[in-house]
C-alpha cells in the first residue's frame, strides 16, 4: 500500500508510480477516499529495491506491505510443518530443556562431565557447554578447541545432543567434524550475516540444527526472522529462535528481559522458540522466574546455563548458572506452566 503525503496526487505522480511498480510486475489500484487518495500494489511486494525506490519519492509518506519480507520462516510458509529432530527429541513439539555450562573450562574436564551428568539427571534433554567465547575484552578467555573435546566427550557418556557457540568458519568446521548437534549463533553475531549464510550452506546436508540467539540490540522481530532466513534460504530450515534479552538492560538485570516476544514470534513463524532466561536476566536468583514467565508466553522449551559448582566456574557460571538441584525444580514447574498454557490457549480458540 502507498500512501502519498498529498490529499491526492497529479497525474504525473500517478504515471511515475505505475513505472516503478510496473518495473516489477505490480499492478497499481488506486483506492479513492472521501479525503484521500491511497494505492494498493497487487503482485509480490516483497522487494527491497521496490520499497526503496518508493519511499524515496519526495510525495510518499510510507509504504506498508501486507506480505512479510520472509518468504520460508513464515508461518504460513510451505516449511510450516517442519519438524526439527534432534537426537530422538522433536523441538517444538513438547517442552525441550538445554543445560549446561556458560564455558567449559579446558583446565578441569571432571567439572564439565560432573554438570553434564547432572543436569541429564535433572531432566534436560539436551547439554549446552561453551568451547569459543565472545568476550568484550580480547584479554579475556576466549576459549579452546580442547573444550570441544571435552563437550563430546560429555555426549558420549550422557547419550545428550550438544549446543556450542560458533563464531567463524573455522570454529564452524571443527564443530561439525565432532559432531555438535546444534551450532549456536551468538548475539553479537546475530546479524552476520557472511556468518549466518555460511552456517546455513554448511549444514545443508546435515541434521544439525541452530539456535540463533536475538541480536542484543535487536528492536525489530522482522530482523530476528529475517536472520534465520538466511540460514534457511541455504537448504537447511533446523532452525530454532532464542529470546536471550536486549539492551539497554533493566535496572537490576544484564539485560531487557524478552521472554514476552514469544507470543509475537510464534503468530509471525513456524519456528520453534527456545527462550534464554540467564543471559537475559543475568543472575541465578531470578533466572528460575524468568523460566515460568517463558513458560507462560508459550516457548517451546528453555536453555538455562547450569553448573555443579557454579563459584568455582568461568565465564558467566559464577553469576548465572544455577545448580543441577534447582534445574530440576525449572523443568518441573516450567513443563507444568507450559501444559496450562497450551490448554489454555485451547480452551480460548474453542471459546472464539
Ligand atoms: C552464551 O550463551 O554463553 C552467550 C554468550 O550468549 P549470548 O550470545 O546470548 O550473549
Ligand atoms: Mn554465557
């Protein structure tokens, strides 16, 4: 739809925008109004150069489109009944827990392999364990690629699939020869999109999923979906959305608690939606809370960074992984919040 800034625009304007929009095989009808002339565009409106070309025009106040720019992610999409199977877990179809630590630290391999044991007794379904780190500081630890040992290792003795953070390609290839079962992208990679289309093209063979984190600076949903659209525009659509928080942070918490948008995500996308309550809310007291609230918004599961010892970790585990203890209690009352929420949400569309 084209709406012009004037109440009604010369014939001139009206020829120039039937170029444009012819230009790109749309036809133009022209809605009058009792104030206000507005055009409707009939065809894929889709393209960016389209809306570009148009909203440059110094007589056109906007231009709104009624097709979302995410043509495989969509819910209505022909990927709408696409399953993501992980291991014998359907993601999407219950409540998946992943769990585990922030960072593995390649110095004490026993602390890993004790948490991965632990939390596969508390009932999560999948292991989280961070082998390369994005750190503010280039000082800082940035990971090792014997951790990734280790991450595998923990696969083995548990039977869990495994989720660790890529960076670059060649962190990307290393992770696929052992054997990750989800790759996850970052919220400071959220928008990379060289990165995003590399992963995609490098799993189109594969039954390795994604968990692509929100950018923390992410405002728009449109830009979170268009992010996965990259990855499944490459073959692959095992790809799973994760709310972790943005900023600028709450007071109190690391950052903006975001749990609330799975509820929009889930009206815009068939993709599953795994929410982050530790990096969002960034301190273990309350990431137990924030697991009910994602619950209740109707995510599809949870990754939440737990330790055995979590003093005695790096990375974020010393402030935000909670233990194996109170996982269980998580899984517990999120799976339970979670099954309210799906009747729920029965009950209203029967009611309707
Ligand atoms: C993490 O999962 O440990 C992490 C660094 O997450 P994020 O990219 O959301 O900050
Ligand atoms: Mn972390």
């Amino acid at each position: 739809m084209i709406i012009p800034k004037d109440n009604r625009l010369s014939p001139e304007k009206e020829r120039e925008l039937e170029a444009i929009t012819g230009e790109f095989g749309i036809s133009l009808h022209r809605i009058v109004g009792d104030h206000r002339t507005i055009y409707a565009m009939v065809g894929d409106e889709r393209h960016e150069l389209l809306i570009t070309r148009l909203e440059g025009l110094d007589y056109v106040e906007r231009v709104d489109t009624i097709q979302t720019p995410y043509k495989l992610m969509a819910k209505d999409s022909e990927l709408a009944n696409h399953r993501i199977r992980i291991n014998g877990t359907v993601i999407g179809a219950g409540f998946t827990v992943i769990a585990g630590h922030c960072t593995i630290d390649p110095k004490n391999p026993s602390l890993f392999l004790e948490s991965a044991q632990a939390v596969k007794e508390a009932g999560a379904d999948m292991l989280r364990g961070g082998v390369w780190k994005p750190r503010t500081s280039p000082h800082s630890y940035q990971g090792d690629a014997r951790a990734l040992d280790i991450l595998m290792e923990a696969k083995a003795r548990t039977g869990l699939a495994v989720d660790t953070e890529v960076m670059d390609t060649e962190q990307l290839q290393l992770a696929l020869d052992a054997g990750v079962d989800m790759l996850q992208v970052g919220a400071r990679n959220a928008l990379n999109y060289g990165l995003l289309r590399d992963i995609g093209r490098s799993i189109k063979n594969r039954p390795t999923a994604v968990l692509l984190k929100r950018g923390m600076h992410m405002g728009k949903l449109e830009e979170f979906i268009l992010a996965a659209e990259y990855i499944a525009a490459q073959g692959n659509p095992n790809i799973v959305l994760c709310p972790r928080g943005t900023t600028p942070t709450m007071d109190g918490y690391r950052n903006h608690p975001d749990e609330s948008i799975t509820v929009l995500l889930k009206e815009k996308t068939w993709a599953p939606v795994i929410v982050d309550p530790s990096h969002s809310v960034g301190k273990a007291a309350y990431v137990p809370f924030a697991c009910m609230a994602a619950a209740a918004y109707g995510a599809h599961g949870l990754i939440v960074e737990t330790h055995v010892n979590p003093k005695a970790g790096i990375g974020d585990d010393p402030k935000q992984a909670v233990t194996p203890d109170v996982l269980a209690r998580i899984i517990r009352d999120a799976r339970a919040i979670h099954a309210m929420q799906a009747e729920q949400v029965q009950e209203l569309a029967q009611a309707s």
